[in-house]
C-alpha cells in the first residue's frame, strides 16, 4: 500500500515542481519521476509474473465505494511493457524537445501531460472499480491529446488532435453504458459484479455486453472500422509521443478487450470468430493503406493497425481455443497475441524514433523529397531497416517468434476443424501469409526510397546524424529486438502466468510451454544461431582477404538511372504503381495530373493523395449528409438583430404555451372518451 502511495506522490510532486523548474530541469525531473515510478511498478509486475498477486482496498468515496486495485498476471505483463517504452521514450524525448526549448510553457504542460499520461496507464491496468476507471481514462484521453496538440500552431496538428479527443469520448460513451448496465442491474461498480452478472445472464446478454466494452476498447486499439482517428494522431505528435502512442497507448485497447474477455467469459466461440473476422480485416486494410502513403509517420501509422490485427487474430484463436476445451490452441494463441504486443511496441517505437531521426535531420517525412540518407545516417539508417525487417515477421527478428505461434495455434486448430473451422483456417493463414508479403513490399519501399539512391530535394542545411545519446534509447530497444529472436523460450517462460490466466494450463498435461509441444521453439532458435554465426563468419572472412585491400571508391551502382537528375528515379508511387493497378478498387487515390502533349513536352505534373475508403464512408459521407441537412436552416441565421430577437420571443413564449396546450389537449382526450 506504501508502495502505491509513493507512486502517486511522485506524480503529484513532479506536476507541482515542472512549471518552477528552468526548460532544461522540466524533462530531467519527469524524466526522473518515470524512472522511480518504474522501479515501484516493476516490483509489482515482477513479483506478479512469477506468481504473487497483489490485492489493496482503498476507502474511495460515497459515490464509488471501495476502489479495489489489483495486481495479475495480465496487469503486469502490460506494466512491463508500458515500462520498457516509458523509460526509452522519456529518454529520447530528453533530446528530441530540444529543438523546443524556447517554448517554455508548452514544454511545461507536455511535461505534465506526459507524466499524466504515465500515471494514467498504469492506473487504468490495476483499478477494478468502474468509476475511478472512467476517471483514469479520461485522463488518459486529455493527457494524450495535450501531448499530441505540442505544435498546436499548425492547423493539421489541432484538427488531428480534436479528432482524436471526439474519438476517445465516443469510446468513454460505450464504456459508461457498459458499467452503468452493471451498476443498475447489480447495485455494484465493481469489477466483480461484471462478472457476477454475466454469469448470472449466460448469453446474448453476456455477449451485447463484452461487445458494448469492445467497442470502446477497439476504438483506442485502432482496430478497423474504429481506427479513423490513428492515421491524424500519429504524424501530427511529435516522435518520442508517436512512439508510446503506437506503442503502449493502442496496446491498452488489448488489454482491455482482454480483461474483458476474463470478466465477462462470454461464449468463446462466437466471440473467438468475431474477433478473428474484423482483425483479418484489420491486419489486411491496415497495410493495404500503409503502402500507398507519402508521410513516413502516416505510413507507420496504417502499420501499427496492422499489427494490431495480428494481435486480434492471436486472440480470435484463443478464444476459439478456449470454446473448443483445446488448451494447446488457446495458449498458442494467446501467447502469440501478448508476445506480439510486446514486439510491436518495441519494433514500433524504433520505427517512430528513427523517423523523428529523419524528420530533424531534413525537415519533412515526406518520402517523395528522401534519397541516399544512408550516407549521412548510417546508424539511423541500419537501426531502421533492422525493425523493419522484425516488422515484416523475418528471421531471425522477434516479430517472427510471435507470428509463429499464431501461425502454429492455427495449424493446430486445423488437426481437429471441420469443415467451415478449416475455410476459417485457411482464410486466416493466406490473410497473414498476405499481411507479411504485403509489408515487405512497404517497408522495401520506405527503406528504399530514404535511404538509398540519391536524395531528390536540395536541402540546403546540412543533414548529419543525431547526437549518440539519442540514439541510445534506439540501441537498447534494438537489442531487446534482436534477444527476443534469439532466446524465444526465455519470453515465453514469462508469458507462462498471463496466458494461465484465460487457459487455466496448469490443469492440463501438455502446453505450449512445457515439454513436447514447448520444445517446437528450439529448432527457430537453433536454426537463427546459425543463421546470426553464418553472417559473422562471413563477414570475418571477408575482412582477412580483403581487410588490407585498399577499396577504390565508385558512384553508386545505379540500377539503370544514369540521368543527370535525381527526380529520374523510381519515386515512392511508381515503386508500388503495380500494386496500385491491382489493388485500386479497395483504395481510394486521387490524382492530379497535366496531361502531356507532343514528341517533346514542354511541362508534366502528377500529384497523387491517398485517402482512407472507410473513412469516407463512415464519417465523411454522414458528416456531409447532416451538414446539408442542417443547411436548409441556414436562412434563420441572417444576421438582422430584429429576427435574433424574434426567435427569443417565440422561445419564451413556447415555453410557456407548450404546457398550456398539452394540459388543454389532455382534457380534449378525456372529453373525447367520455363520449
């Protein structure tokens, strides 16, 4: 209990001192907050992991009655994760807010926000009472929008952030009417009464209850059709803030669906195939789109609703697993999606901090003006390509670990399927086999594009790599990448007590993380050994016949472009101008473009804007439609003061008269049925 209360106390003291701080103290002291809060969570979650829980009971209010916090194996494994992204984030916005350092008080509400934003997801893992939850989340929701709003001066950024801030209110809605059905039908707003309740009403009604919390979750997940607000948030925050959004902040969505699924316990095998369907929609959709954007960050963006799906059709299969009594599958697939969630946040907040890398370096994120940075930016460069490579599921990268365990839970569903289970498995397995090839294919062409070749804008500052201190976050976050691929068993072993948790594996003989079934993880290890001693006995080799060999140096081998002009390159559309022919009907890709003329054209132009289909249809088309409605009464604002005062009038008078005439039309009723 003295633990939480420090906890909270940090907090407090670092908001109170931030604003009386000098702009070069404010990111050392939050920074410093993070670090002890992260040490007094991580006691917690560690102990968790290995199999203590923890239980407090605070005295609440009149309103809420006792706030119950509780420690799992689940909340832990989400502390870890919040942790690990916390520390390296704050760590690199130390360096990335320099650039900001004249604005003394937008840093000292980013400051603040920031460390809100930490207090409030680790809150929003532990409480277990509806109301102090709401108001954990509502923070959450206005601390995210004050991080993402830093360059409020931009019109983009504002529209992006108020997007975001509607978005996280609509989920608020769907989570209040989720607890306050609760709350009426058990007189409780604790947790234990959402289970008390679902158990009590075993059917459609327990399952219309997870999908109203479902709702509200996917939508801070980004899983699609709620992801909308995702592709606006990301690039419009600045870099550390893209980092933990995509890292940490989607990643609560999970965590809620998941703790849901554990509340509720609603019918696994409906649940399980709903959830499968709109993450394969989601993993599929997602970078579909990512391949066609220009925006580096907007690009990362489509991807982390991607990875998202994979996650979802992790837990679509332990659902499934869980309805069907098979333990193996429901372990595998849940161990996927939470070891998954773990590599996204890292591979994914490398991904973000190389392009904040980028951005400060050149000053755009817009891939058509990159080329050739991989001269000026070597390690940028490299730290880059090696998430990138972990994003598309390649060996031996811990994005591979975790797709092969959802990959296996599906090959295992499949020995006892019948019939519309195997086309369920099928479908599942092209999906991600398509999700995989489809990212490499973006990520070729985002690395490509911006760091090989030949830049294709003038820059006329210089452009050098960042100090090695910011960088160093990267580096450690790199190395976790590359432990993870190589020591796979290591993390499972953690995952142990998170996955028992829905699986109850400890009553059954063989599990994915013991014996038989477990040692399916030693040949990937083995095999990416070899794998990672192949490459340096290669490169050891190398260096003992040509290390003395003085190399001449020569232009860069130009694949066919010799033109005296780098715009002669491939651009970032024509690499995926095939893709686009394919594809076109699922995309929508505006164009502008001077059509050319005569053997020698004097002047050609092509601009292309990708945009979200979805999008349209859900919000523009319906924003459209009620603005035109809402149009036809526009005469009455025409600004004469004469009719403002007209309308007062008939509002008063309304008022009054309105009660008159119901009294009158009630005593004409009466008349009419006593005749």
């Amino acid at each position: 209990m003295n633990l939480i209360i420090s906890f909270i106390l940090v907090i407090i003291c670092a908001i109170i001192a931030v604003p009386f701080l000098k702009v070069k103290w404010k990111g050392v002291v939050v920074f410093s907050a993070i670090v002890i809060n992260v040490i007094l969570s991580g006691y917690f979650a560690v102990n968790s992991l290995l199999g203590l829980n923890y239980d407090f009971l605070f005295s609440g209010s009149y309103i809420t009655g006792l706030i119950h916090i509780k420690i799992d194996a689940l909340s832990a494994w989400f502390i870890i994760i919040l942790n690990l992204i916390f520390i390296t984030g704050g760590f690199y916005g130390l360096f990335y807010m320099k650039s900001y350092k004249n604005m003394q008080n937008k840093l000292s509400i980013h400051c603040i926000a920031f460390i809100l934003l930490y207090g409030a997801l680790i809150s929003v893992c532990v409480i277990q009472n509806s109301i102090a939850f709401l108001i954990a989340w509502e923070i959450l929701a206005l601390s995210a929008f004050l991080t993402i709003i830093f360059e409020n001066e931009k019109m983009a950024t504002i529209q992006a952030g108020i997007n975001y801030l509607i978005q996280s209110h609509i989920s608020i809605v769907f989570l209040m009417i989720g607890f306050m059905w609760v709350a009426h039908k058990t007189g409780s707003y604790d947790f234990s009464a959402i289970t008390q309740y679902a158990s009590a009403n075993n059917g459609n009604a327990s399952i219309v209850l997870f999908l109203c919390f479902f709702v509200s979750f996917a939508i801070k997940a980004g899983l699609v059709p709620f992801h909308t607000w995702l592709p606006y948030a990301h690039p419009a925050a600045p870099s550390h803030i893209s980092g933990i959004m995509s890292g940490v902040i989607v990643k609560i969505g999970i965590y809620g669906i998941l703790r849901m699924l554990l509340l509720i316990k609603p019918d696994f095998i409906t649940i399980g195939y709903f959830i499968l369907f709109i993450s394969i929609v989601s993993g599929l959709y997602g970078v579909m789109l990512a391949i066609i954007q220009h925006n580096l960050k907007k690009l990362l963006a489509y991807h982390s609703i991607e990875n998202i799906g994979i996650i979802g059709i992790g837990i679509g299969i332990g659902c499934v697993g869980i309805g069907s009594g098979n333990q193996i599958i429901a372990s595998l697939g849940f161990a996927g999606a939470m070891l998954h969630t773990l590599n996204h946040a890292l591979f994914k907040s490398v991904l973000f901090y190389t392009a904040g890398n980028v951005y400060q370096a050149t000053h755009t994120l817009n891939i058509e003006h990159l080329g050739g940075l991989i001269k000026k930016m070597p390690q940028t460069t490299i730290l880059f390509l090696i998430s990138a490579i972990a994003i598309c599921g390649i060996p031996p990268f811990n994005g591979f670990i975790s797709e092969f365990l959802i990959y296996t839970g599906l090959y295992q569903w499949l020995k006892d399927a019948g019939l519309f289970s195997s086309i369920t498995v099928v479908v599942s397995v092209l999906s991600l086999v398509m999700i995989g090839g489809l990212a490499m294919l973006c990520f070729t062409k985002a690395f490509g594009i911006i760091f090989l070749g030949n830049a294709r804008k003038t820059f006329t500052h210089e452009i050098k790599e960042v100090s090695f201190l910011q960088l160093l976050p990267i580096y450690t976050i790199t190395f976790l990448i590359i432990c993870i691929g190589l020591f796979p068993k290591l993390f499972l072993t953690l995952l142990y007590k998170p996955v028992a948790l829905f699986t109850n594996i400890d009553s059954v003989s063989v599990t994915p993380f013991y014996g038989q079934a477990f040692d399916i993880m030693q040949p990937i290890s083995i095999v990416m050994w070899i794998f990672v001693i192949l490459i340096f006995v290669v490169y050891v080799v190398r260096q003992l016949i040509t290390g003395k060999r003085v190399s001449p140096i020569q232009p860069t081998w130009g694949c066919g472009y010799v033109a005296p002009t780098s715009k002669l390159q491939y651009t970032a559309s024509s690499y995926v101008k095939s893709y686009n022919k394919i594809f076109g009907m699922f995309l929508i890709n505006s164009k502008k473009e001077t059509e050319i003329h005569g053997i020698f054209p004097d002047k050609a132009h092509l601009e292309t804007h990708p945009y979200d289909k979805i999008e349209k249809w859900l919000i523009d088309n319906p924003i459209r439609a009620y603005k035109s409605f809402m149009g036809r009464f526009l005469f009455l604002q025409n600004g004469k003061l004469q009719f403002y005062l007209l309308y007062g009038i008939i509002f008063i008078v309304s008022i009054i008269c309105v009660p008159l005439f119901y009294e009158k039309f009630c005593q004409l009723i009466d008349f009419l049925k006593r005749l």
